[in-house]
C-alpha cells in the first residue's frame, strides 16, 4: 500500500516536472518493495521452518509410541521368563524329591519303584 503511494507520488512528480522528487519517491517505492519481498521470504521461511518442526514433533510421538510399545513387549516376556524360571526351580525341587524317594533307604528296604512294580503285578493278578 505504501509502495504504490510512492509510485504514484513519482508519478505526480514526473508530471509536475519535479524529477528531484520523482526520483526520490522511485527509490522510496523501489526500497519499500524490496523490505516487503524481504518480508515475504522471511514469512515463508518461517512458515517452512514451523512445518519442519511440527512433522518432527509428529515424528518424535510415534518414535515415543513405539518405544512404549517395544517396552510392554520386553516387560511381558521379562514375566514370562521368570515365570519360566519359577516352575523349573519348581520341577528341580519336585525332581530332587522324588530322586530321595526312589533312593534305597537301607539294603532290606525296597526302592518305591519296586514297591510300585509288586503292587501293580497283585492288582494284576487280582483282575486275572
């Protein structure tokens, strides 16, 4: 808006036959015009730069969600492990006790397979 003023105070001036002042109000109109293509840019570099900023911010969230996710995913199968880990110490100890059941107790004591073995062959004999 200023700019064209001044072009069209140049103008007025030419016709007046004022070329000090028509050559003023040109530079005047030839500098508003360069501060305001200056502005321009600077308006778009800014707007580009928000833009950048904006898909960086959309691109650190779902960086954030994902990392989110990986970390549930690590955290069940950390459950899962020491679950996993419980029923083996669970079977060592059950193994270990039956290990100390089936050991001889002494040379006239019979082992509990053996035991199992002779009442399984009475039970058969019985159905015989």
């Amino acid at each position: 808006m200023v700019s064209h003023q001044a072009v069209l105070m140049a103008d007025n001036a030419v016709k007046s036959g004022d070329s000090a002042k028509a050559d003023q109000y040109t530079r005047a109109a030839e500098t508003i015009a360069t501060q305001l293509v200056s502005a321009e840019k600077g308006v778009e570099d800014q707007k580009n730069t928000v833009l950048g900023a904006t898909e960086a911010a959309e691109q650190a969230k779902a960086a954030v969600q994902q990392n989110g996710q990986l970390l549930q995913q690590k955290l069940g199968e950390r459950q899962k492990l020491l679950g996993q880990l419980e029923q083996a110490k669970m079977q060592e100890q059950m193994n270990k006790a039956m290990a100390s059941l089936s050991e001889t107790v002494g040379e006239d004591v019979p082992t509990l397979n053996e035991v199992r073995d002779k009442i399984e062959a009475r039970y058969a004999k019985a159905q015989a």
